[in-house]
C-alpha cells in the first residue's frame, strides 16, 4: 500500500494487526484508520473511536481527521541458552517472531504477570467468550514470580534516572484504557510523545491481588494508595526512553 501510493491504509483486525500496520506506516505522512474486529481492541478504545458502532467506525476511517501518535519501539536481548532454558514455556510455544527482534508497541509492552497472561490467553476460548478469556489467564498467572530489575529512564527533562525495583509486572504504556472500565494510568495518552510506566506488586497472596483490584477496578480506578501502605503496590514513572535488566530471565 505505501508503495503504490496510498493515501490513507484501514486496519481491520485485533490490536496485533493494529499495530503491525501501524509499524509499517511509521515515518510516512500516510494516514491510518482503524476498525477495531479483534478481542480487547486497546488501541481504538484508548483512540477514543466507537467500538461497536461499525458505521461510525467506517465513517470515521473514511471521513476523520487525521492526528499524530505515538508509536514506541522495543527491543530485548536474549540471555544466554542455559538461563533460557529455565523460562517457563508458555501453552502453545513461543510467539513468533521471539526474543532478540525489535517490535513496535502502539498501546502497551509488559515484562512479567502481563506477559504470562497474553501467552497463555487461549484462542479458542478467546473466539467463545471474548475478552474474559484473559480474565481466565490471569487467574492462572497471579502467582507469577516477584521479579527483581534496574531500571534506567530518560525522563521528560532529559534527565537519567536509574532505580532497583521488585514487581510482578512492569508495564511500558502509550494508553491506559483496558476492557471493563480498568483504568491502569491516567496520565497515558497516544500523543504526548511520553512513555508512562507502572511497576505492579503485590504481597501478602490473594490480599494482595484485592488491594490491587480495588485500585484499578471502578469507581477508583486510578487511585492508587501510597506502595509502602498497601498490599497492592503501584509505582508510576513518566519518560522518553527506558532499558530493564531484570536478576532473572522472564
């Protein structure tokens, strides 16, 4: 479609062909629409477009006016085979392409319980009851590991900043909007040209994950408590650039 010369590209799928569409047109001055056939559809719901009208969808794509986004980019470096070998594989193998490429993110990248709940989210299921097939996936990932990283951000006054972190998830975001009325950060917005992230904890087993859902859940989704006064602990960072190392492959 770039090649031939096209104006304006439609991507009509999920929010992985989103966002593979959305990395080929990055660096173009073609426009992109979006109508949002897929699971959780992240990307038109954190764009502001009507899910479920398909009429104003398609209205929209033909007729809208085009704005800028952000598109972030992310790399990982694979540890050596033997560290490897110690990660869990997930039900079905490993998505393709795997560790070492690089990838576009469009709404959110995820280290930990996350990604342990988009790998072992089941088509089928998800083809049956729609996105609550990762309400299922999440049930079975909440006793993932506390994972212990450094993390290195280039802040928005072009500041370094390096901190030691535990989490069960960290999260890297360009939009904060998640099916059921989950809210995970406010602040994340698609054209702002910053990255935010959210490292997530809990302690104390099931407790934990309660506080945590009582944060995140409405009417306080959003509203996070202090981490050091809660079991379910949320630390939020806003940057340009970030690099993770974590103790231990995941």
């Amino acid at each position: 479609a770039v090649a031939s010369g096209a104006r304006l590209v439609v991507a009509a799928g999920g929010d992985g062909t989103v966002r593979a569409v959305a990395a080929a047109l990055a660096g173009t001055d073609i426009e992109m629409g979006v109508l949002p056939l897929g699971t959780a559809n992240l990307a038109a719901r954190n764009l502001g477009l009507p899910v479920r009208d398909l009429d104003a969808l398609i209205h929209a794509a033909a007729h809208g006016e085009a704005r800028p986004a952000d598109l972030a980019w992310v790399s990982s470096g694979a540890p050596d085979p033997e560290a490897l070998a110690a990660v869990r594989t997930p039900p079905g193998g490993w998505a393709r392409p795997t560790l070492g490429a690089e990838h576009a993110c469009i709404i959110v990248t995820g280290i930990g319980f996350d990604a342990g709940l988009v790998a072992s989210t089941r088509p089928r299921l998800k083809a049956r009851i729609k996105w609550g097939a990762y309400a299922v996936a999440a049930m079975e990932n909440l006793w993932s590991p506390r994972l212990g990283m450094s993390l290195d951000l280039i802040g928005t006054d072009g500041e370094r900043t390096t901190e030691l972190l535990t989490a069960r998830t960290l999260l890297l975001a360009n939009g904060g909007r998640l099916p059921g009325g989950i809210t995970l950060m406010r602040s994340a917005t698609m054209d702002d040209g910053v990255m935010d992230l959210a490292a997530i904890d809990t302690v104390a087993g099931l407790a934990g994950w309660t506080s945590l859902a009582r944060q995140v859940l409405p009417p306080f989704a959003a509203t996070y408590s202090r981490p050091e006064r809660s079991l379910g602990r949320v630390r939020l960072r806003r940057g340009v650039e970030a690099r993770v190392r974590l103790d231990t492959p995941a």
